[in-house]
C-alpha cells in the first residue's frame, strides 16, 4: 500500500506580517508542522505497519521546509518529496492542489492521500477537497478515526450534529481533524537516519508545470481589516431553515 501525507509548515505565533501583496511574511519565525497534519502522519505510519507499504511525505514550500520533513523521516516516515522553487510562492489553494497533483502523478500515485483538515494559517481547508477533486477520487473530510477493511476505508466524520460513519473504495483521500491521532516522538535511530537521509526536491519544469504560484492564482486579496471586539451572535440553524433562509434570499 502506497500512502501518501500531504504536510505544510506554520508559524508558530499569532503574531504574523503581511507583506505587500498580501502574503503571509514567514521569515524570522519559527515554523512547525501544521498540528492536523500531524494526525494525518501518525494514522499513515499506524497503516503502514498493520497493513505493510511505503509512506511518503510531501510539502510545497521553501527550502526550510526540509527541517520539518526530516522530522518526519524521524519519525518513521521512508520518503520525503519537497517541492520548491521560487515560482512555487504566493499559490492559492486552487493551485496548490494543481501543484500536489502533478506531483502524485510525477511520483507514480497513491492507493491513500492523507492530510490535515485545515493548516492554521489559513483555515480554509480547501487543499484537500480540491486535490481528491482534481484527482476524481472520493474524499472524506474531517475525521477523528479510519480503519482499512481489506479494499476499503470505513471513517468516522465529525459534524455539528454529531458524527457520521462512512465507507468508500481505494484510492481515496483522507483529511483528519487536530490531534485525533496523537503523533509519536521520533527514535534516536531514527533520528539518526533522516539527518542524512536523501530528500527529492522537485520543481515546476519537474512536474510539467508552466505557470504556478501567485501569478497563476485567480484569488486575490486586496484589502485586510482587524476582527471587531466581541463576538457576533448566532444561531443554530436546522438544514431545512437553512435551506429556506437562502431561498428567501434568492428571492429578494
């Protein structure tokens, strides 16, 4: 079983820059592993040993971005693929998930992609959604637990409402909530590996790619305001009030 974790590197702070295009400044602060991918990691390597196979380990980002993969190597992973190039900066989620497309195919594919449900600095939780869209595979999202039977995945989604038990074919896609799955601390042995351990750095002209990053992002952030004081209040709403809320809007 090929098992792929898509991982990003955050900021470790609330205290983030923008700069002048609207994108977050990241240097001089310290990064960390996005806390839902850590799950994602963790349920890969807990498959991997019950069920045997290979997990690879992926991020777009800078050339700092090796620290965090090492420490995924650390921790049990066997292959960490970085995708960097200066042409990479200021994606959006769309072409992000274009981006991590074209490198699953690059890499051969994958019977399972996992990944965290959101990355805190952003919160939009759409890479994951998009990327088992591109691909034309299922997806399920934000998950607190999965098992594989035999062809399988059966997953227990987290909504409002409670949760939901569902099962799907592979190849799919998995995105896991934070810490449904608590990641384990790295070996010496293993630490010792991943320091030398080989890491595939792959580029646009790698993947085929001819316009990427934030030229070739149609979202655009143009304008930025700090949230008022307070909390705005709210109701729960039942899906049927929903409904008929947007459709008394679509009449006005």
């Amino acid at each position: 079983m090929r098992i792929l974790v898509c991982l990003k590197q955050v900021p470790d702070t609330t205290e983030v820059k923008l700069s002048a295009d609207f994108t977050l400044q990241r240097d001089y602060i310290a990064q960390i592993m996005n806390p839902a991918d850590e799950s994602a990691l963790e349920l890969a390597l807990q498959w991997r040993a019950a069920h045997q196979g290979h997990v690879t380990v992926l991020t777009m980002g800078p050339k700092r971005s090796e620290s965090m993969l090492r420490e995924a190597l650390a921790r049990g992973a066997d292959q960490a693929v970085l995708l960097s190039d200066p042409a990479f900066a200021g994606a959006d989620t769309l072409v992000t998930a274009q981006c991590i497309q074209a490198a699953v195919h690059y890499l051969g594919g994958f019977d399972l992609i996992l990944c965290g449900k959101r990355a805190v600095d952003g919160e939009t939780g759409q890479v994951g959604p998009l990327l088992g869209s591109f691909m034309d595979i299922p997806c399920l999202v934000n998950l607190t637990r999965a098992e594989i039977r035999k062809n399988a995945v059966r997953a227990w989604q987290l909504t409002e409402q409670g949760q939901i038990l569902w099962e799907t074919s592979l190849p799919a896609l998995l995105t896991l909530c934070e810490w449904s799955y608590p990641l384990r601390l790295p070996s010496i042995l293993g630490l010792r590996k991943a320091k030398n351990a080989p890491l595939q750095v792959l580029t646009p002209h790698d993947l085929g790619i001819a316009s990427c990053g934030l030229k070739a992002s149609p979202t655009r952030v143009i304008h930025v305001d700090a949230s008022p004081a307070g909390v705005r209040p709210c109701r729960m709403l039942s899906p049927e009030e929903g409904l008929e809320k947007i459709l008394e809007g679509a009449k006005k």
